[in-house]
C-alpha cells in the first residue's frame, strides 16, 4: 500500500491552520482574564467600602470666667487717733457710708505738719471678709492713705495695700486678709489741713 507524501502546499496550510488556532486560544485567554479582573474591580468598588474618613471638630478654646466682683456692705462705726485724744470726728463716721457723696467723715484741723504716724476711719463689714479692693472718694484730695485690716474695731490693724495719694477718686488694690473691720489709714494732710472721706466703699472677688 502506498503512502501520500504530504507536499509542501499542503505542510504550508497545516502550519497555518495551527498558528491560526493558538492566536484565537490566545485572545480567548485574554479576554476570560480581562473580564475576571473587571468582575473583580466591580464587586470592590461596590460591595466593600473603607470607613468613610472623618475629620475631627476642633476642641473648644477653653473659657476662664472672670471672677464676679461682689460688693460689702459697710458701715463706718467710728475714727482710729491712737497717738491723739482718741477723738477725730468718729460721731460722723456714718456719713461715709450713707450713700450720699456730700456728706463726709472729716479728721480734725491741722495747721501745718502731720506731727503724728496717722489717723483713720473705721468701717465695719459685719462679718469677716476678704475684701479685695477699696474705693475712696472725697473732696480734699491730696492725702496720703493705705488701708489696713483688723479683728476689732480698736486695733491692732494689719496693712493690705501700699500708700496711695487721694485724687477725688481712688482705689486701693487690696492682699486679701479675712478680717471684719477695715481702716483707711491717712498719714498726711492735704492742703488746708483737714482730710475728708465721702464715701468708702469695697469689694470681694474680680
């Protein structure tokens, strides 16, 4: 029995039918990749989303609330003279604390130099406090004054602020010392000799 050769048209013609044949396996293979990779990048995107990035609020700036101020109720009680004759007007040491800014405890007359340490005027708060600043007005400026603290009306006192010189207005910045009575303490005479309190009044707290 005889055997057919194949010719060299007919090798051609194999040889291109299986090149044609492992081209189109080969896009097949790529198109099956391409389209699993999109499935894959499809089923991430939708179905499994990070956490949502939040931006964190910024913390509240603190706030320090000023102390309240709080007013003391004072009644003037009477003049401190321990190097005099214990007088010095204390029968109107009312009329700084009246409220009215007309009135006035005023020291005794005094010719030319101040020849004592001082003289006062007592105020009572009725009760122990920390007084933390003292108002004083009056219409002989010029004298020279500090306040001091103390636990009875008849001393010893206790200095809480530095010497200031009256203008009609003047406020002494206090150390606070609990104490019941204050005592503005004047250790030099305006012009004219006598030294007028129209009104004291002081604070706690602010």
């Amino acid at each position: 029995m005889l055997r057919t050769q194949p010719t060299p048209r007919t090798r051609h013609a194999a040889t291109g039918s299986t090149r044609l044949l492992a081209a189109l396996g080969l896009v097949a293979l790529l198109g099956g990749l391409a389209v699993i990779v999109l499935t894959s990048q499809e089923k991430t995107g939708s179905g499994s989303q990070g956490p949502a990035s939040t931006v964190p609020a910024p913390a509240p700036k603190p706030v320090h609330a000023k102390p309240t101020r709080v007013r003391i109720e004072l009644a003037g009680i009477g003049a401190y003279d321990p190097e005099g004759d214990q007088v010095e007007n204390g029968g109107d040491a009312r009329l700084a604390t009246d409220g009215n800014p007309t009135t006035a405890w005023r020291s005794e007359h005094y010719r030319s130099t101040f020849s004592k340490s001082g003289v006062g005027l007592v105020v009572d708060a009725g009760r122990p406090v920390r007084a933390t600043r003292v108002v004083v007005s009056t219409d002989t400026p010029g004298y020279d004054a500090q306040v001091r603290v103390g636990d009875s009306p008849t001393g010893p006192f206790t200095a809480v602020s530095g010497s200031e010189k009256t203008t009609s207005r003047t406020s002494f910045v206090l150390h606070p010392k609990r104490a019941r009575y204050l005592l503005l303490w004047i250790t030099s005479m305006p012009v004219g000799g006598v030294a007028a309190v129209n009104e004291i009044g002081a604070t706690t707290g602010g």
